[in-house]
C-alpha cells in the first residue's frame, strides 16, 4: 500500500457556506443530548434515593426482626427457667425433709438461664408466711418499701393465681434500681398451695446469657429497666428496638441495636454495575459528540471541496469526458453536454453508437471509437465530427489521456474534446477562397493564352479562306480540273469556319465575357454537339439513351466546347495502341445526392495514368505528339465557372478513360435567373 498522499492546500473559505456546528441539525442533535444527559442523571439520583430507601427499610425490618426474635428468646428461655424453678419446688417438697437446714442442694441439668453465670443470685424453697426468709430476702425486702410491695404482691400473685410471678426490679435504700428481680414459683400439692421456690434473678446477667455469643457480634444487646431511658445512650448511633420481656410484674425490656450496620451489598454492586454502565454511556456519547464534529467538518470540506471542483467543470469551455474501459460513458461536464445538444443524465452510462455521432458517420466513429478505448489518442488529437441534437454539425478535436486512480491503475480514458467548428469553418472558407482564386486566376491565365491563340491563329485562317477563293477563282478559269480540286476546297472552307467558329468562342471566352446561362436538356445537347464530331472509321461513338430529361442552366456556347473537346479527345485516344475497333461511350444522368447533373465520356483508350490525373486539367500538360494541353485547361475553367467540376478515372467496362462532368441541375445552380429556351 502507498502511504495517501497530504490533501492539497485548499482555501475554502469563501465556498465554505455551512460552517461544522451551527446546522440545525447540529443543535438539534445537542439539545438531544443534553436532554438525555439530564435524563441519565434524573435515573442515577432516583435509584440512589430509592436504594437508600431500600436500605433502611430493609434495616428497619431486620432491627424488628432481630427484637422480635429476643423477645421470643426471653420468653422462652424465662419458661423454661421457671419450669426448672418447679422441678426444684417438687424436689424440696417431695425428696427432701421440709426444714431447709436439712435439705441437699438441688441437683439438676437446668436451662440456659439456670447454668448463666450471675443470672441466679440467689433461689430456694420458702414456706407459706414469714419464717426462714433468707438473708438476701430480708435485705431486699427492707431496702426501699416499694420492694416490700411488690415481693408482696407477687407472692399474692403467685398463690392467688397459682401462676409464676416476678417483681422488681428491686430499689436500693437511695431509690435506685438494680438489676435484681425476683421469681416465686408456686407449688401446690393435691390443690393446696404447699409453697414458693423463689429466686433473685440478676437481670443484666440473664440477659447477657440470653444472647447466643454470635448475635452479641453483631447487636449491642442492653437491659432497660427504666423504659424512659431507651436510646438516649447513643443518640447517633443505629436506631434500637426495645424488645419487652413480658416477666409479669416487671416493667423490663432488652434494648436490640445493632453494632454497624451492613450495607445491602448486592443493591449496592447493582447501583455501582449500573453507575459504570451510564458513565461508559457518557463517555461513549462524548466521544460520539467529538466523532460527529469531526465527521462534519470533513463532510464540509467535502461539501466545499466537491462545490469548487463543480464550479470548476463547470466554467471550462473545454468538453470533459470520462469513459470506463468497457466503452460506457462515466461522467460529462456542461460544456460536453451544450455541445452536443444532450444532458448528463442521458450520455452517462451510453456505450458505442453514441446518440451524438452523425448517422453517415456512425460506422468509421465506431472504428475509431474502438482504437480510442484500445489506446487513447495520438499526441495532435483526433478530429471528427458531432452532431448536435438539433442536427448541425459540430468539428471537435478530442486529445484521450489514461484516467487512473491514486494506486496508478488505468480505469479508463479521460476526454478534453474542443470545438473547432468556427475554426474548420474559416479553413474551409479559406479553402474555397483559395479555389476560386485559383479558378479565377486560371480563367485570366487562359483567356491570355486564348486571346493570344485567337490573335495568332485569325490571321493565317484569313489567309488560308482567302487562297481558298483564290483557287476557287482559278477553278472558275479552268485552270484546274474542277473534279479534282473542288472537294478539297470545300473541305478547306469548311475547316477554316469550324476554326474561326472555335477562334471567335475562345476570343469571347477569354475576354471575360458575362456567362449567357439558359435552360436546356442535357441529354439533346450532348447528342446534338456529338452529332457535328467527324468519327474515325477504326472507332465507334456511342451516345447511351438517356433515362429521362436533364435540365441545367448553362451557357450553351461555352458547354459545346466542353463537350466537343472531350469527345474530340476520346476518339483521338481510343484505338490509340489497341489491335481492336476502338470505342466511345457517351451519356448523361441527374444525380440526386448531391443535386448534379452528371456527363460521362469514356473511351477504350489507354487511359489516364494514376500520377497524371492530377495534371491533366492543368495548361500546358500534353503526352501527345504536338499537343498544346490547353484544351482540358479550358474544359475545366469553363465548368469551374459554371459551378460544377471535372474529374478523370479509369473506366472500368472499356478500360480507357472516362471524364465525368458534374454541372448543378437547373434549380441548383446560383447563377442568374434563366431563360427559357424552348
Ligand atoms: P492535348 O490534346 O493538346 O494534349 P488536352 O488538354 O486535350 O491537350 O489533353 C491533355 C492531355 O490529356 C493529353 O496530352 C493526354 O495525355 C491526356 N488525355 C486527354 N484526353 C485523353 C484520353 N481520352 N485518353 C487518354 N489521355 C487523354
């Protein structure tokens, strides 16, 4: 791969009509943006909220759970204490002598409460009134009298509704609270209360055993005596539960917070996924926002770009054409398509005819049309001819040069086609200029030559009419046998009229008379000059029947001389070097394209040869013995003059020469207006 070359240094400015970023389109596109930008971080800020929410309802309800599940613990665990309580009472009423200075410590598995460390302080078997109350009993009892009240009303409690009964937590002297509260269990025996097992509870102990160690990990677990004083401990740490511990007679309750509060992982990995998604989005988008702005300034130097190359091929006079290698028309400029006559949409994508060639040309253009697309144009162009589509024809001059792309490879041929049509136009007028300067020239030349023949040949033709009639004078005095001489003088007489004839036609030839044009039929002109022409014996003079008549406006003197020369000539020439007869073939014919009438002499002669027929026509040109060579000269003045021409070839049924004489047909001719002749 070649490295692609720097873009050349443009100045765009003034074409640049659309500067990149100030489109419609562009603001359009950037207000989209912007709204999906707000709209991005409106998702981000509603999840965030609604995640936080989540959150702490999600927190809220583990708090409750986690109080409730205590809650259920306490109870629980309270139950089974109490019944453990029982089992003690059936043991010191049933196994043990009733005084309790005798009784065996009880023995037994017990609850999670029962084996607590510090949870029971103090427990044994009490009989129904005040005797043996233990020293413990006593101190709390006597402590503060709302103790004393509420041991007493337990035990009434406890006997009244044969049920298990706390109270407490107990008050020292001072009114404060401690942690202990006590516990009767009632034990009735056949109906009849028997008695209580009580036990001095210390709370905070119970409480502590209560918590399995790995919900103590993660909770701060705190027994609340006094409800009031609930949270207040740590105003700013995570929001408590206060589980109730439903001991009937106490007013206790276990405060659950928990230690840190974990975070909702997953929703918080979703967000942050989520978080990274959008923020790629942003990204993606700026980057798209820059690709845009770099696409369209490219596209608007594009745009820029393809509008001065357009105004460019546009403002060329030069045609413009670009061809593939298969022959089909790839692109057209205007000045191409005002030159032709045909628009861009209907030339690209043409091949070989092209709706452009003029139709009698169309088979050599296809030739040439072949060699072009083979191999391009010589290094001075082609010349050929166009038609445009109002049918005049247009001279071009077309130079071909490879098109190819940037890698080098040739992909077709690229056109520069001229109009030379005004400079073809001055040539060919140029052209007939110079013809009619030479025909003039040529006429002077020979009515010099003619004149100085007539001048020349009128004197010695007077002297030999005159020695006629002398010797027909002396025939008349029978100085001579009459028989023998008079032929002879007649012919005489008759050769020095037909000369003066051709003398006086020559003199008033070459002295520029005005052409006298009239209207007669070719064909019955030709027979009636042929008829005056003397054949030789060894020849023989054809005149073919015409096809019909031939008009022509002609002057009739000048066109005898034409006719009688070449015929004149054609019976010299036509046994010349041949052991048979010879021959002469005269006719006539109209032509319609172009409008001419045609006469022909032919001979069976030797004919004119190849290099000479250039010549022939020129003055002074003569292959004969003594010939003057004047005589084709003045034929062709004289047919020049009358518009027409003259031109010799070989003829190809007698074998000799055939003169052809073109004359405008009556109508075609630019002379003066005819006169008839009847
Ligand atoms: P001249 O007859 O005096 O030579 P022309 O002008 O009549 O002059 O003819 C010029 C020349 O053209 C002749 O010399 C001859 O070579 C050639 N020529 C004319 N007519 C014929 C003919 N019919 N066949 C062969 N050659 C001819």
């Amino acid at each position: 791969m070649q490295p692609s070359p720097d873009p050349p240094p443009l100045d765009f400015a003034l074409l640049q009509q659309t500067p990149p970023g100030q489109t419609p389109r562009n603001r359009r596109a950037l207000w989209w943006m912007l709204g999906f930008l707000v709209l991005v971080v409106a998702s981000v800020v509603a999840l965030v909220l609604y995640l936080s929410a989540f959150e702490d309802e999600e927190e809220e309800r583990r708090r409750v759970a986690d109080g409730q599940w205590l809650e259920q613990s306490a109870r629980f665990h309270f139950n089974r204490l109490e019944e453990d309580l029982l089992v003690l009472a059936r043991q010191a009423v049933l196994e043990s002598p009733r005084t309790p200075s005798s009784r065996s410590a009880p023995t037994m598995q017990g609850g999670l409460l029962w084996n607590a460390p510090g949870a029971i302080l103090w427990h044994g078997w009490q009989e129904p009134g005040p005797q043996g109350q233990p020293a413990r009993w006593q101190t709390d009892n006597q402590a503060h009298p709302s103790n004393a009240e509420a041991l007493a009303s337990m035990f009434d409690i406890a006997a009244g509704l044969r049920r298990s009964a706390y109270a407490g937590p107990m008050r020292q002297a001072d009114g404060t609270q401690t942690d202990t509260v006590w516990l009767t269990v009632p034990f009735f025996e056949r109906g009849t209360f028997v008695g209580n097992y009580v036990a001095a509870l210390g709370m905070e102990a119970c409480v502590q055993g209560l918590v399995p160690p790995w919900f103590h990990q993660s909770h701060r677990v705190r027994l609340v005596i006094d409800g009031a004083d609930t949270t207040a401990a740590d105003p700013d740490g995570p929001s408590a539960y206060l589980a109730p511990m439903n001991l009937p007679g106490t007013d206790l309750f276990v405060e659950v917070a928990p230690l840190d509060t974990q975070p909702a992982t997953v929703p918080r990995i979703f967000l942050l996924v989520a978080l990274l998604f959008l923020l790629g989005m942003l990204v993606s988008l700026l980057a798209l926002r820059r690709d845009i702005g770099k696409r369209q300034h490219v596209q608007a130097l594009l745009q820029a770009q393809v509008v001065l190359r357009t105004a460019m091929e546009n403002s060329v006079t030069i045609g413009l054409r670009a061809w593939a290698r298969n022959g089909k028309v790839l692109y057209v400029n205007e000045a191409f398509c005002r030159m032709v006559g045909y628009s861009a949409a209907e030339l690209v994508g043409q091949s070989a005819p092209m709706p452009y060639w003029p139709a009698h040309q169309a088979g050599e253009l296809g030739l040439l049309h072949r060699d072009v697309i083979a191999q391009g144009t010589r290094d001075e162009g082609l010349e050929v001819q166009f038609q445009h589509r109002d049918g005049h024809l247009v001279d071009v001059l077309i130079h071909e040069s490879p098109l190819t792309t940037a890698l080098g490879k040739q992909v077709g041929w690229m056109s520069s086609v001229l109009d030379i049509s005004e400079r073809k136009r001055a040539q060919r007028l140029a052209a007939l200029q110079q013809e009619k300067l030479e025909a003039s020239g040529r006429l002077v030349a020979v009515g010099e030559v003619a004149s100085t023949l007539a001048h020349e040949l009128n004197q010695p033709l007077g002297a030999l009419s005159s020695f006629a009639n002398g010797l027909l004078n002396r025939l008349r005095d029978r100085s001579i046998a009459l028989d023998e001489v008079a032929p002879v003088v007649a012919r005489m007489a008759r050769l020095s009229d037909k000369a003066g004839g051709i003398i006086q036609r020559v003199n008033a030839f070459a002295r520029q008379r005005e052409l006298s044009y009239q209207r007669f039929d070719l064909t019955g002109f030709v027979r009636r000059c042929v008829a005056t022409q003397t054949t030789p014996p060894e020849v023989t003079l054809q005149v073919l029947p015409p096809r019909g008549a031939v008009w022509v406006q002609a002057d009739g003197l000048l066109l005898e001389h034409v006719v009688t020369n070449l015929v004149a000539n054609a019976l010299g020439w036509a046994a010349r070097g041949a052991s048979q007869p010879g021959q002469v073939r005269v006719w006539v014919q109209s032509a319609t394209e172009p409008r001419m009438a045609q006469l022909w002499v032919a001979d069976s002669g030797p004919g004119v040869r190849e290099e000479d027929r250039e010549h022939i026509f020129n003055a002074f040109f003569s292959t004969k013995d003594g010939g003057m060579g004047m005589g084709l000269a003045i034929c062709r003045s004289i047919v020049e003059a009358h518009h027409g021409r003259i031109e010799v070839e070989h003829d190809p049924e007698l074998g000799g020469a055939r003169f052809t004489v073109w004359l405008p047909l009556d109508g075609a001719a630019t002379g003066p207006s005819p006169q008839e002749t009847p």
